[in-house]
C-alpha cells in the first residue's frame, strides 16, 4: 500500500470550522488506486505550516500523492489550482499575528510551480459527474498559496520525493458556514467528500493531462 497525503487546514479568520479538514479527515484511511489516504491538519500560519507539512512527509514511506486542500470563501466550485507562486502578500493575519507582506516563500526559488496534478482531466471528471468544478488560475498569495509553493518546491528539489506528485485544490464554505454569511455560496460537506474521492481516483489514474479549453476571461 502506498501514502496519499491529504492536508487540510484549522479553522482562520474567526472562522470555528474549515471544510478543507473537514473533508480531509473523513477520507482518513480511504484505501483508493492501491493506496491510502493519510490526512493531516496544517496550522494557517506562514512557515509553521511547512514544518508541519516537512513532518508529515517525512514520516513513513515516500507518498506517491500530495494534496493540499484550502477554504476559498466566495467559491462555488471545487477548483484544482494551477499555479503557486513564490509570494506571501497577507490581506489578514495569520493565526499567530503573521502578516508577511511581498516576501518568498522560498528566498532565491523559482517564481512559480506548477501543479503536477492531470487539473483539466479532474475539473472534466467531476463535472461528468455533475459536481461543480473549475480550473483556478491563482491560489492567492495567503497561507494556502505558501503551502502549495512549499510543497512543490519540496518535489522540486528533494531527490527522494522525485517521482511524487503535488497540488492543491481550494475549496468551498459549507452551508453552516455560508448561513452566516448572506449570498455566500457553499457546498455540504458529503458533495465535497465525494468529489475529492474523485478527484483522487482521476489523480492517481490519469498520467498524462487531457488537453482541454479551461482559460477564463477574468
Ligand atoms: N484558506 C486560506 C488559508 C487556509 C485556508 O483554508 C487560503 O486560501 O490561503
């Protein structure tokens, strides 16, 4: 049995609860594809959230799969992000007062990363599927965003985590949160489960991306 990692993040911003743990957790033990899906909780706090993170990787067998999972208030849809970018710009603090501002996540890396997830061949998947999804052309510049920079930086440039694959997939409100907040949209928390089983079965089985329009004009 291989190691999928999931992460997911602790609740931020006031916020008691958050989805991206939430759905990680329920998939803690998911046998899928030959391997298992080990979940784990990222503090939002910038640096502290790659430590953790460079814990969880380093702990048992080399995974064949990471998946960073965050809350995009706002969204709709599951959207599997294309890019990280070397950039933490806070517009809040973190949860330990943190507010970097145009600073890297990793001083002399490369500006960007891509996601090494097949992101066409998932969005196409689970809209077969009839669940809301779309490709995101930019993970922020917040907590999320360093995670995901973090992470393929890692595969990037850690011989042993060559052959991993890596990306992150933003999230959005639940209804429970969403009814505090009018005209905010969400999605129940069993819809986003099912998706990421999904969204992990497409991982783990597509190699190769399907070629397939997602550019957006905004
Ligand atoms: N969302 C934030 C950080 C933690 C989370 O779940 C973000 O999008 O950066």
């Amino acid at each position: 049995m291989s190691r999928i990692l999931l992460t997911g993040f602790e609740a931020f911003d006031r916020d008691t609860v958050n989805p991206s743990w939430e759905v990680a957790r329920a998939l803690d033990g998911w046998a899928c594809g030959g391997a298992t899906v080990q979940a784990v909780q990222l503090p939002c706090v910038f640096g502290a959230a790659l430590a953790r993170l460079d814990e969880a990787l380093a702990q048992g067998a080399v995974p064949r799969l990471v998946v960073g999972l965050g809350l995009a208030s706002g969204r709709a849809e599951i959207t599997p992000e294309r890019v990280a970018i070397n950039v933490d710009d806070a517009r809040i603090p973190d949860n330990a007062g943190r507010q970097p501002v145009d600073a890297p996540v990793a001083a002399g890396g490369p500006a960007a990363y891509f996601s090494s997830l097949p992101i066409k061949a998932i969005v196409h998947g689970l809209r077969s599927a009839g669940l809301p999804a779309s490709v995101s052309n930019s993970a922020g510049t917040f907590v999320c965003n360093h995670a995901f920079y973090g992470l393929m930086h890692r595969l990037a440039t850690q011989p042993v985590l060559a052959r991993t694959r890596g990306g992150f997939v933003h999230v959005p409100a639940l209804p429970e949160q969403a009814a505090r907040a009018p005209g905010m949209p969400c999605l129940p928390l069993e819809t986003q489960v099912q998706a990421m089983r999904l969204l992990l079965r497409t991982a783990l089985a597509v190699e190769r991306d399907i070629v397939e329009a997602g550019g957006a004009l905004h």
